[in-house]
C-alpha cells in the first residue's frame, strides 16, 4: 500500500457518496446519522498515463501501478472526543492513515437532514477540528505523564519527547492543531506512534450544489470544491459517458484525480518506476527520498546489499523505445545511494543478494 486517506466530516455531508465516487464500491448512504458503523475500506488504482505509455513499449508481462486506501469512517458529532455518537470508536479507525479528507456540507438539500439544522460550513469545519483537538489533547496528556516519569530519571529520548509533546499540548490548549507547529521530522518522529490526528495533513472536500460546479476553483491550496453526488453518477458510467458528462459541466479533472494530486502535493509525494522480471511497477516516496530509501521501499535486502541504481527519465525511454537504445544514447546513468529521486524515474537496482 502506498499511502492511505481517511475520510471524516459530520453526519450525512457526502462522505460515503465520496467514497463510493472514489472507489466504485457500493456502500450504504442512507439519510440518517452513522449509518456508517464499520468503516468503509477501498484500495483505488492511482492512474498514471507514464506506466501505460511505458508498456506500450517495455510489454511487461504484469503492470502494477500504486494504490491509494481511502478508510470512510462514520459521521463525527460534537462531543464525539467524549464517546458522542460512538465518536472515539470511529476517530480509532482513523488512527493510521496519512492524510485525513473532510467532506463539507456547502449544497442545499430539504431531502437530507442536517445534524445541526443549518448550512454552515465554516461551523461544521471548526466542529469537526475541535473534536479532533480534544481527542489529540487527551491522548498527549496520557502519554505526557507516562513519558515525564523516564523524563525525571534522565532518559534522554524520554526528555526530548516530553518537551515535543508539552509543544504540542501548549498550542492544543490554545484551540490550535499540531499541525500549525510545523515539527520538525525528528519531533514528528519522536510522536510517531501516537499518531496524532491534527498532525496529519487535511484536505478539505466542499460538497456544492450541481448548479454552482462551473468556475469552482479553490485559490486554497488543500481545498477543493465538488459536486460530490455528481461524480457518484460519474463512477457508474462508462469512459465515454463519463467524458461527454465532464465536458457538458467544463469539469477538468475527476474527483479520483483531483484528490490525487492534491494528497501527493500536501504529502509532498513522487512516483518512481521500476522494470524487472518484466514487471513494470510504480512506486510511491517522499520526495526527499534517496536511491536507497527508494530501494528499501521495494525490499529490505535490496537496500542492505545496494551496490548501484541505473536511472533513465521516463520520457527518455519512450522517446528511444526500449532500455538498450536508451542506454547507447548515453541516458542511462549510475547513481549512488545518496542520489535524491526524481518523479517519474525508471530506476534498476544493482545488490548483492
């Protein structure tokens, strides 16, 4: 799995429709609060035109892009952090993922109810974040007095932590999400495994109305406003359908492709690919990632035995059609285990076994 997404907001603002638009699996989207109870668990294709063009010349025996979990947890309520609306049972589903999609009531429906009676969005945005301050607060404060205890008696990790987590609390406290402190990535290590909700990168989903899709464009960076009953037509129409139906409402993108790309920005995410055994397979990285952390993801042994990685661009090798010609043209190149990856490297690793 490369990376996966939870979908949270209140009660009956579009989150199954959201995911069943995503993953085109048929869940159950009934107009009355939580009637998501178990979470909804879809792994989605990433579509990627650069594998496709890709074998097209390689003619790989099995094609494997990277995937992304979408995880549609029930509708949180005020006062879920306290067990509301089963709230702490739900936020627990929730734990793990990386990033976090907030669905958003913006459409007007006398059909579907709405938890607090009004249209709000704004409200319903500092709801859902209070719920996830108060829940992130209590799980630090426990942890707070586990780890001051090893603090006292001079346990040096034990004394960086508590004072990430007295950080964190500190602006907890205040109304704020962690994620406003911008932690550093050896205090985001220090908490990684209480894994904190308002750490997590956000994206919100506005849930407009079909007649105000068209000039929609969010200036907010993890913003990004749909017609979220829209595109769950969308996902039950073929290609051609689903093309002719984008164009009559001047839709650029589809919401699979429009939440990609921006979980990959917000993750600050590439892609790199890899050609062995005639596998041709994608691979998901933090951008900042190096030849050997690029090896490791595939497998252990791979990156404790690294001996070199051979790079060409993708581009390069459409363009000269296959590897060898590729490589006579002098655009294969051999790198080291400190090389930074680029997005849409086509990397082989040599190691020795």
């Amino acid at each position: 799995m490369s990376f996966s997404i939870g979908i949270i907001g209140l009660p009956n603002v579009g989150k199954s429709t959201l995911f069943k638009a995503l993953t085109k699996k048929s869940v159950d989207i009934s107009n009355y609060p939580f009637c998501t109870i178990d979470p909804n668990i879809g792994n989605v294709k990433i579509p990627d035109k650069r594998l496709d063009k890709l074998a097209d010349i390689l003619n790989p025996k099995k094609l494997l892009p990277t995937y992304i979990e979408f995880v549609d947890i029930a509708g949180l309520v005020k006062g879920a952090h306290k067990g509301e609306g089963l709230g702490n049972q739900f936020l627990s589903h929730i734990r793990e993922v990386d990033a976090l999609v907030e669905v958003v009531r913006s459409f007007s429906d006398p059909d579907v109810s709405h938890v607090s009676g009004k249209i709000d969005p704004h409200s319903d945005k500092e709801t859902i974040k209070l719920e996830l301050i108060f829940a992130d607060l209590k799980t630090v404060e426990n942890q707070l007095e586990k780890t001051s205890k090893y603090a006292k008696a001079g346990d040096k990790e034990a004394i960086k932590t508590q004072h990430v987590l007295e950080k964190i609390k500190s602006e907890l406290d205040k109304g704020q999400t962690a994620r406003e402190l911008n932690l550093s990535h050896e205090e985001k290590k220090l908490i990684a495994n209480l894994n904190l909700l308002t750490v997590k990168p956000i994206i919100y989903v506005i849930n407009i109305d079909e007649s105000k899709i068209k000039n929609q464009e969010s200036r907010i960076k993890n913003e990004i406003s749909l017609c979220v009953k829209l595109e769950a037509e969308l996902a039950d129409l073929n290609p051609e359908e689903v093309k002719e139906y984008l164009q009559e409402y001047d839709i650029k993108t589809s919401a699979l492709d429009t939440l990609i790309t921006t979980a990959y920005n917000i993750l600050d995410l590439i892609t790199f690919i890899t050609f062995q055994n005639q596998i041709l397979q994608a691979w998901t990285i933090a951008s900042s990632a190096t030849a050997l952390n690029a090896a490791e993801k595939i497998h252990t042994d791979m990156a404790q035995g690294f001996i070199k990685a051979e790079v060409i661009n993708w581009q390069n090798l459409v363009k000269y059609e296959s590897e060898q010609k590729a490589r006579e043209a002098g655009l294969m190149r051999t790198e080291g285990k400190e090389y930074i990856v680029h997005d849409g490297d086509v990397i082989h690793f040599k190691f020795k076994a």
